[in-house]
C-alpha cells in the first residue's frame, strides 16, 4: 500500500534567506491554527500559513529542488501545489480537532 501524498507549498524568502516548504494539511498545534513548515536550517516547526505567504513570493521547481530532495530523503512522498484552497485548511483543522480529542482520553 503507497503512503497518501503531502501536500507542499514551497515559498521562498523575499529577503533571499531561502526556500520554505509549507505542509497546509498537517497541523502542529490542537487547533490547526498552524501548519507543519520545513526549511534547510531549522527543519521542522509550525507555521501561520497566511503569514508566512504575505513575507515570501512562489518558489519555482528550480529554486525548491534542493529542499524537495530532503524532504524526500527524510521520508515525505511530495506532492507540489502553488497554493493552498480552503479545503487544504479544513483538513488541517480536521485532523487537529481529531488529535485533541484522542489527547483528552
């Protein structure tokens, strides 16, 4: 059985520190206010996904090929979109409503 794909949305820094990978299905906290986000440095953390799109530009497959490659490696099977619907977000919040419920048995 193949592992559903991640969602990925990569954007990169308008001041030129980088690529980021945003993860608009996968939250980090138990609300789903944030979404899982990756870069170089740092790796993994949470991520305001509105905020973090207001301070970057679309990364294009070039400028993100560095940072898919690792994501590959440490075990992500990629799935690339250039931005996150609204359904991305309900998912998200989905799935953090679901974690809190099974943390408070």
């Amino acid at each position: 059985m193949s592992k559903e794909k991640d969602v990925v949305v990569f954007r990169k820094w308008r001041d030129g520190f980088g690529v980021i990978a945003l993860f608009p299905e996968i939250p980090t906290d138990l609300y789903g206010y944030y979404c899982e986000s990756y870069e170089h440095v740092g790796q993994h953390g949470g991520a305001d996904y509105h905020g973090v799109v207001m301070n970057t530009v679309p990364a294009n497959t070039e400028e993100s090929a560095d940072l898919f490659e690792e994501l590959t490696r440490v075990g992500y099977v990629l799935r690339p979109i250039k931005r996150a619907s609204q359904i991305h977000h309900e998912k998200r919040r989905r799935l953090a409503r679901h974690f809190a419920m099974v943390n408070t048995d």
